[in-house]
C-alpha cells in the first residue's frame, strides 16, 4: 500500500510541477503577449485612437483593444489560458515574398503597355495598438499586406506619369497658338516613356505607397515602416529599344542646346557690333556738331565779319603744314582768299 502511495505522490507531484512550470512565461523587450481564456481575450473599455480609414473602412474594421502585456515576467497564467507572443522589431520583407509561389519579381504593366519587374522591400513592424487584428483578424495577416502592396503598386505603376512632364505638357499646350506649324518643341522632346519616368521617380512612388498603406494598421495591424522600391527593370529587348531611345533623345537635346547657344552667341556679337557702330560715328559726328555749335554762336554774337575772321585764322596754322597752296579768286568775298 505504501508502494502504491508513493506512486500517486509522485505523479501528483510531477504534474503539479509541470503545470507550474508551464504556467509561467515571460515576454522579451522586442515581444508583447495577449493572453486568452478558452479562446476568449480580455478586452479593454478604453478606446486608443482610431487609425487611418475611411469611413467605408472603419464600418468594415472595427476592432476591440486587448489588454497586452509588456516585456518582463515571469507571469502566471491559467493551464486553460494560452499566450500569443508577437515580435514588435521592425522587420524586412522582399517584394517578391509570397507564400504560395517561388518568384524572384514582381511584375507590373506601365501605361505604355510595356511589362517590368519590380524589386525591393518594404519594412514593417506589428502595431502594439492594434494586435486583434493581427492576431484573431486573419489567418495570415502579412500575406494580405503584401497582397494589398502590390495591387496598390501595380495600380499605381498603371497610371503613372512624371509631374514634371505633364507641367510642361500644359505649358506646351498653352503656347501652341503661338508656336509655327510644322515646328517640334523642345517639350515633345521631352516627353518621357513611363519606365523612365518610374525610375527618375523612385522616391516619389516609395512616398505614394507609405501614403496609400497607413490604412494597414487598422486593417491588420501592421504597420509600413517605408517601403524601398530600388529596381524598375523591363525585359532586355525592351531595354535595349529604351536605351536607344534615350540615347537618340539625348543626342537631339545636345544638338538643340548647341544651336541655341551658337544661335544665342551670334546674336549677343551682332548686338555688339551694331553698338560698336553707333559709337564709332556718333564719335565721328560729335566733333562736326562742337564746331557747328561754335561757329553758330561766334556768328549770333560777332555778326559775319567776326565769324570770317575767325575762318582765316584757322586756315593761319594750315599754312605751316602745307606743301603747297593754290588761290583762286572767290567772287563771294570783297577781299581776296587762299585755298
């Protein structure tokens, strides 16, 4: 009997141990934990803030708040409770991350028809304020996330078009009226095919689909830390035709920058000609207009006597300089005069 008694204790007491141990747990810095009783989770009265939905959206994802519990232990729970442990670090994941499938891209239809691959990554991480979404909302919370990325992506890549090519587009439009018939300007020059449009736009687009996917907090509880969209690569024959493209289309814009500045530079020195021109004869004129002025004023104050007399001083220091003189006679003057 005794035997059989200490059987029992000691089974007693390994299960009793065991349910102990099994009992406690405890929570890493990077981990928060829900627990549930029966399935059930303890739910909070208190409302945190509401995420970033739409109307539509918050009608369709109204989820409680859970009590969650820190880092730290070790607790205790109930052996009909059970932990649901979550990494809140901030993770990676590639673009081409799909459970369901081994693909290396992803591939996307720009609005040329033209088919590219897209690579890179988005970081993420589990929002603390929204784990019942993630932890009871779905069965996979991060392939929908990854699955709403891309249709957000591809949708955008459809559409896509340089803000800076339709600004100049719409000025080109304005000024058509004025532009000549049969003329190419240098705006249609510079219009872009959507695969270079993408990749001069690579931050724009990282930009637009943080934007777009903040409503994954309240969808599934995870949170887009950035997204880092770093490849846009079109198929090789399609690579090859774009750099042809963009080699011919820089080779124009390097010919219309060298005619312009040559065309720039023969006006600048025609426009210095013509005032180097005007300075020479009005330097010319200026000493004709001196001496007319002079001479008029010697005639309004000395009369023609004065004015004749001050003609044949000036011809006084000619004489000097003279090789040889000649008179004729003058009918015009009394007196006779040299010339």
């Amino acid at each position: 009997m005794s035997l059989v008694s200490g059987f029992l204790v000691g089974i007693m007491a390994f299960v009793f141990i065991r349910v102990l141990i099994g009992c406690l747990y405890t929570v890493r810095p990077d981990q928060r934990a829900v627990v549930t009783s029966f399935g059930a989770v303890q739910r909070l009265q208190e409302k945190a803030s509401p995420p970033p939905l739409s109307s539509d959206e918050m009608g369709r994802y109204r989820y409680p708040q859970v009590r969650v519990i820190g880092p730290g232990g070790p607790y205790f729970k109930f052996p009909w409770q059970k932990v649901h442990k979550v990494s809140v670090a901030t993770q990676a994941v590639d673009l081409s991350w799909d459970p369901t499938k081994a693909q290396t891209t992803i591939e996307a239809v720009t609005k040329d028809n033209l088919t590219t691959g897209v690579n890179g990554q988005i970081r993420y991480r589990i929002s603390e304020n929204n784990l019942y979404p993630y932890l009871f909302g779905v069965a996979s919370p991060l392939e929908h996330v990854m699955g709403y990325f891309v249709s957000v992506l591809r949708e955008r890549i459809a559409n896509f078009v340089d803000p800076k090519g339709q600004s100049l587009l719409a000025d080109a439009e304005l000024d058509k009226v004025e532009e000549p018939a049969g003329q190419t300007s240098a705006v249609e020059l510079s219009e872009g095919v959507s695969i270079n449009d993408l990749r001069k736009n690579l931050p724009l687009l990282n930009q637009y689909m943080e934007e777009q996917c903040r409503s994954t907090t309240g969808r599934y509880g995870i949170e887009l830390d950035a997204a880092l969209i770093t490849e846009i690569d079109p198929p090789r024959e399609v690579d090859r035709a774009l750099s042809a493209i963009n080699s011919t289309r820089n080779q124009v814009a390097a010919d219309i920058s060298t005619a312009r500045a040559d065309s720039e530079q023969q006006i600048t020195m025609s426009a210095r000609a013509v005032e180097i021109a005007t300075n020479n004869a009005q330097a010319e004129v200026a000493p004709l207009r001196e001496l007319a002025k002079t001479l008029t004023a010697i005639k309004a104050e000395g009369g023609s006597a004065c004015l004749k007399s001050y003609l044949r001083n000036l011809r006084v220091p000619l004489y000097h300089r003279a090789n040889r003189i000649v008179q004729v006679p003058d009918h015009s003057e009394k007196n006779g005069g040299m010339a």
